[in-house]
C-alpha cells in the first residue's frame, strides 16, 4: 500500500530530528587546539628585531651593590620563591641562572618561602649559590590553610567536575592552596613589609642573557607597576565564574577602573572566540606570573585588597581552578594605567614550554624568536598580539 506524501514527509522529519539529537548528545567536545577556536595569524616574533635595554633611566653596578651592609644602593627588592624542600635541585638550577646573568652584579636578597620549614640542606646549598643574603621564610597556617567558609563536599564534587574537563592539578589541594596565597596574600607576610619590589623565581626556569642594569630601580625610576617576559591563553574550564565574579564586582566599584586600562586585552573575543565563549567574556589572556617584576603597592592598595577579598569570598581558588595568573592580569588590566606594565623583552627566560628570547649579542642558549620548543600548535598560546593591540610593546 502506499504511503501517503505527507505522510512521508512527517516520517523523514522525524528521523532528521533523531539523527539530530543524536548528533547533540554524542557530538565531540570542542578542540581548541583546532582552528575553530583561532581567527588569528601567527604574526613575526617581534623577538626577531634586535633587542637592546630598554629607553629610560638605567642604574648600573656601582661599589654600593656589594653584598652584605655595604650595598647601600640597592632599594627595597628582593627575589622571591615559593618553594619546596624536595625542589632544591630545580632551585638551584634556577639561582645558578639568575646569579650569573644578573644579581652577582647587584645582589639583591633571595626570600625563600615554604609551608614547612626549610631543612638545613636546603639552606646551605642555597647560600652557595649567591653572595647575597638569604632569608627563609614559614608562610603562616592563616595565609595558607583552606578557609573556613569553603564547603569541603562542594570542593570534592567540583574536583571531579575540573578533572573530567580536563584541567591539571584539579585533584591538588596544595595547588589551589598556592593559587590563592600567590593572589593575594604573599605580599602580607610579615618579611615583606618593608619590601617593595619582588622578582618572582620558579625552580626549574632558565635565563639566557645578561642584564645589566638594575631591575627594581629601573620599575622605581620610570614608573612602572609590573614587568612581564611571555604572555598567554588560559584554560577556559578553569575559570568560568572568574569573569561573571569580576564584572559583578566592578559594578559595585566602578571608580576603581583605570581610564587608560587595557580592557580590551582582557575580553578579546575575535582571536580565540571559544575561549572568551567559555570563560563567560574572559579572552583569558594572563601574564604568566612563574616570571613577574612588580610593585607590592599595587596588590597592596585599597582596590586590589577589595578585589581579592570579593573573590576569596566567592570560593573559585578551590571549588575551580582560578589562578594567581589570570587574577594578577585582570586585576592590572582594570584598575593599573597600561602604560606602567612593561615588556622585559631583553630578558631572555624559559619555564617549559615557553621561551621568551630576544635577538641581542647578549643572550646565549636559546634559539631567537622562537616561543616554544613543544607541538607547533602551542604557537596559538602567545597572547602577546592582543597586548600589543590594546596596549602597547614596550
């Protein structure tokens, strides 16, 4: 018997509507280390051009850099690292580094902090490899404990949601522990409170070219809040709530916004559209804070220490994965002038698996230009375009 045209017609939109749902329960998840989530070129490595110091007062090495009491030139700085005992060989790897491309010139102190105590091996390969001072330091149980406002069941059940997106560390306590204390409360500690400026150090790192001016008196002297070597995209997964929390804030206090802000590096959305479509208006483009020079005044002030709070309050150091990078980012890209963040294009650095390393007659052991030694697609992880686009190069 034959089946009746509309009939026919009714029949054929129900399979279509089938294969349809079918298509949207089993589809795979987006790839965005595919071309769907990048509308961007991957333009020449200003790295490439020859590279000199930057424009601006520069100090050099004088007789009052010397170790100890002597060093009467030297302003109120020091390096910094959170570290563990059992890093101590990464460490090390990274003090050898520094030491020998700049602070045997200047001497700056090292401050070394820990959730346990350093054990004395720790400390005696440490002072080996500097002549300058070093200080060791216990982070306090309140700056470092989890808080008593998150909900242990909520956390658990939130690990499980991160790890089956995908993102690492999720499972570590200790990890978010960290992204919080690097947020917002390691400029608290009471070591600090006469220090100014820091130069954030991770064990493991490498850096390749001789600087020979004074960092810290280089950010005092021309103004600058925070220094920078490699800028990226983050894990969008990671940090869903971390924009929607912002924007609520900001709405409550708009006079902390910046007129020469760099906003637009921080919602981008036209590079990597799947990224800013996940992280809910977040390009989720951050300065990657394994390296960063900065000046304690600006996490110290009124507007930092309120944006903080708000976000400690929301919970998202624990039940997501929000970090010390994209929190120190949207925080400068809001409420800092843009044009005190500066490129330390002359610094060449590595924290696996990304380069910054500049064509200067002063640098050794990287290749120029290059960004990454891993999978060609990490390329499209170089947030450097949009900061060159919303705020400027230097």
């Amino acid at each position: 018997m034959a089946i009746a045209r509309p009939v026919r017609a009714l029949g054929l939109a129900a399979i279509v509507v089938f294969c349809f749902c079918v298509y949207t329960v089993f589809r795979p998840g987006i790839d965005l280390k595919s071309s769907a989530d990048f509308k961007g070129t991957i333009e020449r490595d200003p790295n490439l051009d020859l590279t000199g110091e930057p424009d601006g007062v520069l100090v050099r090495a004088t007789e009052g850099y010397e170790p100890g009491n002597a060093g009467t030139a030297r302003i109120p700085a020091t390096l910094l690292a959170l570290v563990r005992n059992e890093e101590i060989d990464g460490m090390l790897q990274s003090m050898h580094d520094l030491e020998r491309t700049w602070n045997n010139k200047f001497n700056y102190p090292w401050t070394f902090f820990n959730d346990v105590p350093f054990t004395e091996e720790f400390k005696r390969k440490t002072k080996a490899a500097t002549n300058a001072e070093c200080r060791y330091e216990v982070i306090p149980n309140e700056h470092w404990d989890t808080p008593s406002w998150i909900n242990n069941d909520l956390y658990e059940e939130s690990v499980k949601i991160l790890e089956e997106n995908g993102i690492q560390y999720a499972d570590k306590i200790s990890y978010h522990k960290m992204c919080r204390w690097n947020s917002g409360l390691f400029y608290k500690h009471p070591a600090l409170k006469d220090i100014q400026f820091y130069w954030r150090v991770e064990p493991k790192v490498h850096f390749f070219c001789d600087v020979d001016y004074d960092v810290f008196r280089y950010m005092q002297d021309n103004n600058k809040t925070y220094g920078f070597t490699i800028t990226l995209y983050d894990a969008p997964k990671s940090i869903p709530t971390l924009w929607p929390e912002t924007t609520k804030f900001v709405s409550q206090h708009p006079e902390y916004l910046h007129e020469n802000r760099a906003e637009g590096w921080v919602t981008d959305r036209t590079r990597r559209p799947i990224h800013n479509e996940q992280a809910n208006g977040y390009s989720t483009c951050h300065f990657w804070t394994n390296f960063e020079i900065a000046d304690m005044n600006f996490w110290r002030s009124q507007a930092y220490e309120d944006y903080f709070n708000h976000l400690d309050r929301a919970g998202g150091f624990f039940y997501e994965r929000w970090g010390d990078a994209p929190v120190h980012s949207i925080a400068l890209g809001l409420f800092e002038d843009k044009s005190k963040i500066h490129w330390f294009r002359d610094i060449g650095y590595q924290h696996i698996p990304f380069f910054n390393c500049p064509n200067s007659p002063k640098c050794r052991g990287c290749v120029t230009g290059r960004l990454t030694d891993g999978e060609a697609w990490l390329n499209k992880e170089d947030c450097r375009p949009n900061w060159f686009k919303y705020a400027h190069m230097g």
